[in-house]
C-alpha cells in the first residue's frame, strides 16, 4: 500500500520567507511526528499529533513553528520568517500508536534550503 | 525528560564480520525501543524493535538486547554485507507512542 508521502521533495527560499511543508500519512494512522534533521545529524522531534488529542509542540524550536493536522489525516508544517539555520531535512512519520502498534512510518523528507 | 545515547558514532567492519552498536537512556518509563536504519538520501525505516518484557528478538542476521535494569540495549548485525552500510538510530519511546527520542545515530561501513 502506499507509504507516507511528502511534498515538495526539495524547498529553496529566501531569508525571511514563509514555507509550508506538507506531509500525507498513511491512511489510517492516528498518530503523525515532524521530526528535524541536519546534515550528518540525528532525529529532532519537533510535534507530535495523535488523534484528536491536543499536539504534544513541545519539540518546536520557536514561535516561528507551527504545525496542522485537518481532520486528522494530512498535516502542514509551517515556518514563518525562515532563516538560515532553518536549512535541514523535515522528515514527517505516521504510525497507529498506542495498541495498534508503535512502529513509525517516514516519508523520504523535504529538503529546505534557505539562502 | 528522555535521553539516548548511542556508540560509535562510526563503525567500520570487514564483509562477513558481526556489529553491535550499542544505546543507553534514562527515563525508566521508556518501554519500547526501535532500530531504524537510514540510506542516503531516504527517510528511516524500521528493522527491528524490542519491547521491554521481552530480552532478546532475532530476525535472521539481525538482533536486538534489552538489558531494562542498565537501561541499555544493543543492535547486532551477524555476517554483514555492503548494503548493510547505512546510518542506524536507535530510539525510546514510553506507551502510546509518547516521548518518541532517537540516538544520534551510527554510520556503519562494512568494506567488501
């Protein structure tokens, strides 16, 4: 079946600009993870949404984070006023969580460039 | 909160030889620990996980120990192959997929 998928697969933007990152799990899956990661570094947890419980932001860097999930499926991941330290890969994964399991689907992540 | 560590940071082993990588963490509520293993350019993906009323899990050449009263456990690779060359993460999660944290990862070289 189909896995997580993510888009756009490569993101460039200027400094300052807003980005939206979009993440599509794999249906039926309640729980979806943004993670972040850097070049040559680890798994950055940055949200986490499981049902329709309140997200669990505790992962996010700043106030320029956000993150959606409408009807809890497809989940946007939004970065205001980008800066250059915001250059990394943004991996997005869904599970079923709880007793339907834990094992965590990736996506092949968006790659964002900020000059 | 949660925190994982992981050693080496890179290993390097002959084709044909075993790896063993190894992670520790510190919340004692963590209950499950996955393995991901990591290929250039592409997101993780699960190869073996362990929960913690379980010791020891075996999927042909690879392993997973659990050792809940150190807070350690291990990933074993037995007769590795190049394609075996990869990043891993190890990670520790409490229940219902909570508090998900990832080591910060092994690169793995296995030279034919």
């Amino acid at each position: 079946g189909a896995g997580v998928s993510q888009s756009p697969s490569n993101k460039v933007t200027e400094k300052g600009k807003d980005v939206e990152l979009r993440c599509d799990p794999i249906s039926g899956h309640t729980a979806l993870y943004w993670y972040r990661q850097s070049l040559g570094q680890g798994l950055e947890f940055l949200i986490y949404f499981q049902g329709n419980s309140a997200p669990d932001k505790s992962g996010l860097p700043s106030d320029r984070f956000s993150a959606e999930r409408t009807g809890g499926s497809v989940s946007t991941l939004t970065i205001q006023r980008t800066q250059q330290e915001d250059s990394a890969v943004y991996l997005c994964a869904s599970s079923l969580a709880g007793t339907g399991g834990l094992e965590q689907y990736f996506g092949p992540g968006t790659r964002l460039t900020v000059t | 909160g949660e925190n994982v560590e992981q050693h080496p940071s890179t290993l390097s082993v002959q084709e044909g030889d075993s790896a063993v990588i190894k992670c520790t963490y510190s919340d004692s509520a963590s209950n499950y620990f996955p393995w991901y293993k990591q290929e250039l350019g592409k997101g993780p993906q699960l190869i073996i996980d362990i929960r913690s009323n379980v010791g020891e899990k075996k999927d042909q050449r690879i392993a997973v120990t659990l050792n809940k009263t150190a807070k350690h456990f291990s990933l074993h690779i037995t007769e590795t192959q190049p394609e075996d060359s990869a990043v891993y993460f190890c990670a520790a999660s409490r229940d219902y997929g909570q508090n998900f944290v990832f080591g910060p990862g092994t690169r793995l070289s296995v030279l034919p």
